[in-house]
C-alpha cells in the first residue's frame, strides 16, 4: 500500500469537494496540532486545549456551550435548513507518558499525546471549518464533541449526562469519529459491528488463614488457590466462549502485601484487565467468573470476594450507517485508501457510550510518516508513538462529508 494521499474526485450528488478546500486549511491545522502536542493535558480538566479550540472555532456561526463538570466543548452548526442531526466526535486528552519522540515540537511536561488525540481535537476543528463554509447547504445540525477524559475517564458519558444528544434540540440520527493509528499514511479502515472491545477490571481477593511458611498445614494458604484461579480464567476464557466472540482476561497483578518472606499472608489479590466484544459476552463473565473464583476458593477452604466492573461497554458500529459511510469514503478517496477491517480490536473506546445510544462508526485512520517503517511503527501509547499531521486535512475531510452525506440520506 502506498503513502500517497492522492483522492479520487468527489462523486456524490449534493456533497462538496471537501479534500480539496481543505487543503487550503492544512497549514493553519498542522500548526494548531502541534502547539496542543506540545502542551498536553490529561483527564477531564483540559482547560489548556479547551481555550485553543474556543479561540479556533472564534468566528464561525456556531452555538457554543462547555461543560460543566469536564473542560468540554459543544459546538453546534445550525444549517440553513430544517433537518436532524448529526454528532462528529474529537477527543482531547493526552496521556502520563514521557515522550520519547524526539520532535522538534515534542511534550516536556511528563504527559504526551501519545494515542493522538492531537490529531482528533484539530481534525474536528477542521471539519467545524469546512461545514460552516456550507452552513447555506447544510439541511440539518452538525453537533462538534470535543472531548476530554477518554483515557479511562469516562468523559463521554460525562457528556451524555451534561446533554449532549440534546444540543441541537432533537436526537441524533448519526455520530462519527476517526482515531489515527499506525499504518500506511491516509488509509480508513472501519468494519460493520463490533470494532472494539468493552473494557473491565478485575479484582479477586482469596481469603486464607495465615501462618509460618514452615507449617502450611496449620494456615490455609491464599496464595497457591489464588494461583489456581489465575489459570482456570485463562481455560475459562479460551473454552467457555466461541472463539469467533473472544474474551481476554489477561492478570497483570498479584499482591499478597509486604509481609515477611517467611509469612503465609491472610489473603492474596490479583487484579486483571478484561475485554469482550459483545453484551452477551459481558453478562457471561458478570455471572461465570464470580462463580469460578468463588468455587476454586471454597473448595480449598478458603472464600473469595469479586469485583468486575465494565468502565467502557463495547465498541458497535451500526451496519446500515457504516457500510454508508464506507461507500462514501470510497467515492471521496478511491478504492484504495478505504478498507473493511476483517476483525475488530480488543482495545476500548468511549465512544462506545455514544454508539450505545445513536447509531453510528467509529473509523480508524493510519498515520504512519513516510519515513517510518511500517513493520517497527510504535502503536498508540508507546512514547515513542509518531502521526503524519499532513493527514489532518483528509481527517476534516472526512468527518464533514460523513456529517453532510448523512443529512443528505435523511432528505430522500
């Protein structure tokens, strides 16, 4: 796959050649990428990033409104005409993270925008720019999410509870989002369906008896019952769902205290990061892993105490909305750069609080630089993560012709 950014012309009824009046925002849209990159901030107080997006959108026919409880943005675009609306989401946060890229425009706060969500904050703006250009046209409302607590906060839902389907007076009939990953620059790639997994953590408490590590048989032992459990979750987890709906259940801790090493503890945790794909998925961990922990422990004596809570559900895209939106990505761009992922990604998103309650996709678009090796590109995360900002253009692009295409279905 090449990384051309190439685009065929724009081949659909009604919709403007968004890709190539938004060629002539790229340079103002790479600057304003690069000082958020540089200022980072993490959780759901973003006022930093929240000013410059204020102070981008400055200008336009916008009804602006923050939140109350996070430094959120809505920013509402009223067409011409009478019609529904339409969510386009941007999320703001960065992450604890020190960078390690070595950009000339690097973070040196200790957090850095390492998932890119840079990239999403500005491409909204930029598609904020481009509709509003055509706020003549447009028959319906456009309504700009500007998000921030993504990473692990919960900031969309935050925003569902502060009103956000209700900013331009009527529900949604769509909501779209485009997140950058590694891969061959300016590709989309979204599936039908699941496309990311619900996100849970897990803590499981064995209570024993402690002791002297050299009388086990006067204690009773939390920590082999906990080891036990530790695998019969992966055997539960491999053979109690189909392996065309997987579960993860990956233990990342284990912690008995800092008792002495010659001391049996009275109980032992472990702690585990747990992600499925679908609704019925989750109900079935919810209910089969009490049921396991709590047997294993009871059958050595012992009694377990667990916690899994789902912070994010799912990630579902609506069939009939996403194979749309592919369709006119392809018209827009070509063939090439628009694919159909052939699985989902066991990653989570809080957009998945949206899609939970509008129909809608959630697209991935690769971001490679050319000058990056495919094969070693870091992924989201990694401090050592890099995104071409020259794709903010198309991300615009993209994200106002999916807005103005949908409202244009809505009139036939």
């Amino acid at each position: 796959m090449s990384h051309d950014l190439d685009y065929a012309p724009a081949s659909i009824p009604g919709i403007p050649d968004y890709p190539a009046e938004a060629t002539a925002l790229s340079d103002d849209l790479i600057a304003l990428r690069r000082a958020i990159h540089a200022d980072p901030e993490i959780g759901l107080h973003t006022t930093r990033t929240q000013r410059r997006v204020l102070d981008a959108l400055s200008g336009l026919d916008l009804e602006i409104t923050v939140g109350r409880d996070l430094a959120s943005v809505v920013a509402v675009l009223h067409g011409a005409h009478a019609g529904p609306s339409v969510i386009l989401r941007g999320d703001m946060d960065a992450l604890p993270i020190e960078e390690k890229t070595g950009l000339e425009f690097a973070a040196t706060n200790g957090t850095m925008h390492a998932c890119g969500h840079d990239l999403h904050t500005v491409g909204l703006v930029g598609a904020a720019r481009l509709l509003a250009a055509h706020r003549d046209e447009l028959h319906g409302s456009i309504i700009f999410m500007f998000q921030p607590g993504e990473e692990g906060h919960g900031g969309a839902k935050i925003m569902l509870d502060e009103g956000l389907l209700d900013a331009a007076g009527d529900r949604p009939v769509a909501a779209y989002a485009i997140h950058v990953a590694p891969g061959p620059r300016g590709v989309f790639i979204t599936r039908p369906g699941p496309a990311c997994a619900g996100s849970g953590d897990l803590t499981i408490t064995v209570h024993g008896r402690g002791g002297h590590g050299s009388q086990p048989h006067l204690a009773l032992d939390p920590v082999p019952i906990a080891a036990e459990i530790v695998l019969a979750l992966q055997s539960f987890a491999t053979r109690r769902f189909d392996a065309f709906d997987p579960v993860i259940i990956s233990v990342t801790q284990l912690d008995t205290g800092d008792g002495a090493i010659n001391v049996i503890p009275e109980q032992a945790r472990l702690r585990a990061t747990v992600r499925a794909l679908t609704p019925t998925s989750v109900d079935r961990l919810q209910e089969g892993v009490p049921q396991l922990a709590d047997g294993i422990a009871r059958a050595h004596g012992a009694r377990a105490d667990v916690e899994l809570e789902f912070t994010y559900p799912p990630t579902v895209n609506d069939h009939a909305t996403t194979s749309a939106a592919l369709d006119c990505l392809r018209d827009v761009f070509g063939e090439e750069r628009v694919l159909t992922s052939p699985v989902p990604m066991m990653g989570s998103e809080d957009f998945s609080f949206v899609l939970d309650q509008v129909p809608g996709t959630f697209l991935a678009l690769f971001a490679t630089p050319a000058d990056v090796d495919l094969t070693t590109a870091e992924f989201n995360h990694s401090p050592r993560a890099v995104f071409d900002d020259t794709v903010l253009a198309d991300q615009a692009a993209a994200l106002a012709t999916l807005a103005h295409a949908r409202l244009e279905r809505a009139r036939r």
